[in-house]
C-alpha cells in the first residue's frame, strides 16, 4: 500500500512535504458555491496562502452515521445533499479524485474505534461547497471522514489527536460546519442584508473565540455545560463538532487566525479557523 509519509532517509528537506495548518471553514449555505461574496472571496484567499496539500481529509457536518467511516473510492460523486435551491446549484460537480490509500493509512492510524471504509457516499455540499474555492481545479484528492453521532463530544476529540501524523505527511485536515448554527431561529428577513446577530449568538460566538485563542478546548468540549448562549448557539452538535477535530490537533506554536468572521441572519456564523 502506497503511503503518505516520505521513507526514504536520503531525501533532502525539500523533498519532504510540508507540515500542513488545520482549517475549520463556516460552510454556511450550499450558495456560497456558485455565489460571489465575501464568504467565497476568504475561501479564496486562504486557499492562496496554503501549500498544496498532498491530499485533504475532510470532516464535514453533513455526514453522519453510525460508526465513524471515511471514503476510499478512487472517484468520489459530488453529492446535492439539499433541497429547494437554484438549479444551477445541482449541476455543480466538483470531480476531485478520492485516495483509498489514504483511506487506508487513516483506518491504521485510528485505534480508538474501528474505521470502516466507505465506497458508496462521495462528497457532500460541507466538503465540495468550501474545498471549491479553495482548490478550484479539482486536482487534490480528498477522503470524508463521518461523525458517529451516537457518540459524546470528547470520543470526537479525543479520536481526533490519532490524526496527528497525517499533518506531517502533507494531509490538510479541514473541519465544515459553523460555531453558532440554529436555523430555528433564524432570521430570514435578515438573511441578506448586512451582518446580524442576536444577543445570545454574539456572546457564544466570542465566548467560543476567546476559549479557542485561550487553548480552553475543554470547554468547548464541554459546549453542553456552557450556559444558555451555548445551548442556543449548538441546538444539535453536528455543525459544531468539526472544529473539536481540528483544535484536538492544535500544536502550542500553531497561530490562530480568524476569517470571515461574520453573523448571519441572526442565529448563523461563518466564523472560520486557521491554525498554524
């Protein structure tokens, strides 16, 4: 099996590949795919300033399943995962290869459960909708790794430090979903028009910043314990627990950087995260 790490010891340091940073990307909606906006136009710029990855690992709100899966066909589908947009939207497809040799080292690599291999989901608008921007030529292969909703938020983090070593082998680690996310409560008249938020959206979406540039991942963690701006903020885990995955593998000398750090229609946030 083919693997990501460099074994020859003759190899020069160029020849290595880079330590790659950790990303969590506030998908938001799926119309930040084929819209233009600031949201897309911070997709880009940071794709810009990234070292091409060898291969990217995704970790997106949008694949949840029983048991934690990653996909390893050679040619994952572009999944429309979503109703009642544009047309447009669905003809979009993003042909990026997958990597069942990575599929594999990652199942090796985890030991806290056992990783099984997925050959049927693909890529689902959390991934292909913010990946596309980043590396809009299609050409880096990506994997899914799902989330087993059955389990707590400490098993997702602590199962995410096994991911530690694909850092050091050129892997991007990207976590989807958004910090403060409750489309209950959002406020559609408010959608599109300049940035807004409630009250309790603006303290749990700084309360969750100040937590992640302080390294108190234990508490967001524990988001459930947090009070009542966090239970509003994160009615469900699903859009939350990516970025549990990416600070599980901050190292102490990684940067934090915050971007298109904006609210949306009152109970959204497309906050994103660059470490290292």
């Amino acid at each position: 099996m083919m693997k990501f790490a460099i074994e020859d010891k003759r190899s020069t340091s160029a020849d290595r590949p880079s330590k790659m940073p950790l990303l969590f990307l506030g998908h938001g909606s799926p119309m930040n795919a084929i819209e233009e906006n600031e949201f897309v136009q911070g997709f880009r710029a940071c794709g810009k300033k990234l070292t091409t990855p060898k291969a990217i690992l995704c970790i997106s709100a949008h694949w949840e399943t029983r048991g934690t899966w990653v996909t390893a066909m050679n040619h994952p589908r572009t999944i429309h995962d979503f109703g009642g947009f544009p047309k447009e939207l669905y003809e979009v497809q993003y042909p990026a290869p997958g990597s069942p040799e990575l599929a594999a080292e990652t199942k090796e690599l985890i030991h806290t459960t056992e990783i099984e291999l997925d050959h049927q989901w693909g890529m689902d608008h959390g991934a292909w909708s913010v990946l596309k921007h980043l590396y809009p030529k299609a050409d880096v292969p990506v994997i899914q790794m799902s989330l087993d909703f059955t389990k707590p938020a400490p098993y997702h983090y602590d199962l995410a430090k096994e991911l530690a070593p694909l850092r050091e082998r050129g892997i991007l680690i990207v976590g989807s979903g958004n910090l403060v996310h409750n489309l209950g409560k959002v406020a559609w008249d408010k959608l599109n028009g300049a940035p807004y938020a409630y009250d309790w959206a603006t303290e749990a979406s700084e309360r969750m910043k100040n937590l992640i540039l302080d390294g108190d991942f234990q508490s967001l963690v524990q988001y459930d314990k947090q009070g009542t701006a966090f239970k509003l903020a994160i009615p469900t885990p699903e859009h939350f627990l990516p970025l549990l995955y990416i600070l599980s593998l901050k190292d102490t000398q990684d940067p934090t950087v915050f971007f298109n750090d904006v609210p949306v229609g009152g109970s959204l946030s497309m906050t994103s995260v660059k470490l290292g």
